[in-house]
C-alpha cells in the first residue's frame, strides 16, 4: 500500500474509533447508489473555519460527480485539494469530485477534503455538522459529521498507528 493510501486508511479507520460503541452513521441516495460514511471534523481553531471528512461510495456503473455542498450554520462549504507548491503545502478549491464507478473516494486530514466558510459559530467538541451533498445525477445525500476536540483526533490518530504498525 502506498504511503498516502496508507495514511487515508489510517485516518479513516482512527475516524471510526472516535466510536467507542461501534456506531456509524451513513446514508445514502435513495436509490442507493452514493453512500456517505465515516463523517467527523475536528473543532474549529479559528471559529471562522472547519474542515469535514467522510467517505463517499458509488455503488453505480457509472461515474457521478459531488457538485455542491451545504452545511447548516456555514456560509459556504467548498471542496479542497491539498498539494504542494514550491515545497510549501498549499489548499485549492476544486469545482467539483468525480466519484467513479464502483469505488469509494476518501476525503482525509492532509487531502481532499470540505471546507466550511464563514460559520455561525464555532464548532465544538460534541456538536454534529449537518449538511446535504448534491451530484450531477441529482442524487442527494444527507450528511452529518461529528466534530471531535483536536487533542482527541490527534490521540485516536495516533493509536491508530501504533495498533496498525505491529
């Protein structure tokens, strides 16, 4: 496995240990083709920003595309890729995330991931981040992150890869 699969596999797994109990909210278009699951965000430092995570599924034969995302309490919400740029890491905007065919797209901390702009109020520990994603096939699915506290992602993260490392 290569090392920023790796890393997202990582993420995502420590993602569903912040669920001692073993609960995962997912949901999915109704026809049941896009499934989104593994959703968190980490609090907000600033109370201007946050960043949410989640896997998306494209059950379908064909590819589909995330056009749009809304999230309550937030100005906007826009998807990002992160990259490097004359050895700095750097965050763009992208229009729009291809979901291909039968596969599952991660959006990781240090990757593609959903920004949240101009927020209402600062996302806390314990709060939940609801939200619909719209595709171009005019599937709609709802989404619901947990915010967890950073020193608590940190911990999850790093057990993760202690217990994955052996």
């Amino acid at each position: 496995m290569t090392h920023p699969a790796r890393t997202a596999a990582l993420l995502l797994l420590a993602a569903a240990a912040c669920d001692p109990q073993g609960h995962q909210w997912v949901s999915t278009s109704r026809d049941g083709v896009v499934e989104v699951s593994q959703a968190f965000a980490g609090e907000s430092v600033t109370g201007e920003t946050a960043a949410v995570y989640f896997a998306l599924r494209n059950r379908g034969p064909t590819e589909d595309t995330l056009e749009s995302i809304v999230v309550e309490g937030a100005g906007s919400a826009r998807i990002h890729e992160t990259g490097e740029r004359d050895g700095i890491r750097v965050m763009s905007p992208v229009d729009a995330l291809p979901l291909p065919a039968d596969a599952v797209t991660q959006l990781v901390p240090g990757g593609t991931h959903v920004m949240l702009l101009d927020l209402a109020r600062r996302p806390v520990a314990g709060d939940s981040l609801k939200g619909v994603l719209r595709f171009r096939s005019g599937r709609e699915v709802s989404l619901r992150a947990e915010v967890h506290g950073l020193t608590d992602l940190e911990r999850v993260v790093n057990n993760g890869i202690s217990r994955s490392a052996g």
